[in-house]
C-alpha cells in the first residue's frame, strides 16, 4: 500500500510515500490493521506518523520524537490514495462510451 503525502514543518513542503515497512510500523504502534482505515477513517495523529516515518525512511531529517514532529506540522495534507487491490485500475473497456 502506497499513501502520498505532503507536509510542511515550516521549512517547505516535503512530499513523502508510505511503503510496506511504513504501514507495519503504523499498525504496530496503533494496534489497528490498515484494513480498517477504509471504514475508520485515518485521524491526523495517523498521518502524521506516517509523514514522520517515511521521511525517517527515506532519511529526510525530522524532529527524531513524534510529538515534537507534530507540534511543527504548518500542513498535512494526502495527495494520493491507493487504488483497491480488489477493485483494481479502470481500463479504457471499463468506461462508458460516448
């Protein structure tokens, strides 16, 4: 599962993309599955840790403590969703016709 994000701590946005070990890592500390993101819905805490964890994966220098993350977050923002796995990507077949 892939996210995109963008976020400024007040040095200019960063744009970021959750990865697997991104997501593992969210549902570790949270004890919730992402699969339950889609009926639950993703609360800014959830974001922002999964802002601060990718850029920490992808060595993008950030306040080392979560909290301290959060409290220089200006923006946050999800730029791109993943698609569902199950209902997959629509083709030029699935569309209607003109």
């Amino acid at each position: 599962m892939k996210l995109t994000m963008i976020y400024n701590i007040g040095e200019g946005p960063v744009e970021v993309t959750t990865n697997l070990a991104t997501i593992v890592a969210w549902e570790r500390r949270y004890k919730r599955k992402i699969s339950t993101a889609d009926r639950d819905g993703l609360g800014v805490e959830d974001m922002a840790f999964l802002a601060h964890e990718a850029s920490k994966q992808r060595q993008i220098v950030v306040p080392a403590v979560l909290d301290d993350f959060i409290r220089k977050l200006e923006d946050l923002e999800i730029v791109s969703e993943p698609v569902n796995p199950t209902q997959g990507t629509p083709t030029e077949e699935d569309s209607p016709s003109s």
